[in-house]
C-alpha cells in the first residue's frame, strides 16, 4: 500500500494522513457521522463502533495498536499534522 502522490517534475509531493482505520463490520450513516466528528480528530478507540480491526494513529512508528499487524516505513518521515 502506497500513500502520497508522484510528481516527477519534482519529486513526491507533500500528503498527510492522521491515522488509519479498517473495520470488520460495515458501517452505517451513523458510524461515519460519529467517525467524521465534524471534522475534528478524535482517537477511533473510543468512537464506540463495533468491529475495529486494525488502526494506525501513525505517531512516531506504524504499528498496529488493534491488531497486531504493523507495517515498514519506507522512504517517508512522521511530522505533526
């Protein structure tokens, strides 16, 4: 999985992503209000929606604080969003 985009004029361009969630269950219209928090962060963990099987809040590592699946950084840096 790649995040971020190319542009070969000039290198990668800058992208962000706070953190990273994949559930286990669908989610309804309510989930998604809940999750969006009206555009304001806020840790899913306590989002209270069933099913939360991977999440990456991508602080300082990428590992997996859920599942147990963590991932390899590669040519990429953390910075505060």
């Amino acid at each position: 999985m790649r995040f971020g985009g190319h542009n070969p004029s000039s290198g990668f361009s800058k992208y962000g992503i706070r953190d990273f969630a994949i559930f286990s269950t669908q989610l309804d219209s309510d989930n998604a209000s809940t999750l969006y928090n009206s555009g304001n962060f806020m840790d899913v963990r306590v989002a209270g929606i069933n099913g939360l099987a991977v999440y990456y809040p991508f602080n300082e590592h990428v590992r997996d604080i859920v599942g147990g699946h963590d991932l390899t950084l590669t040519g990429g840096t953390f910075t505060a969003l």
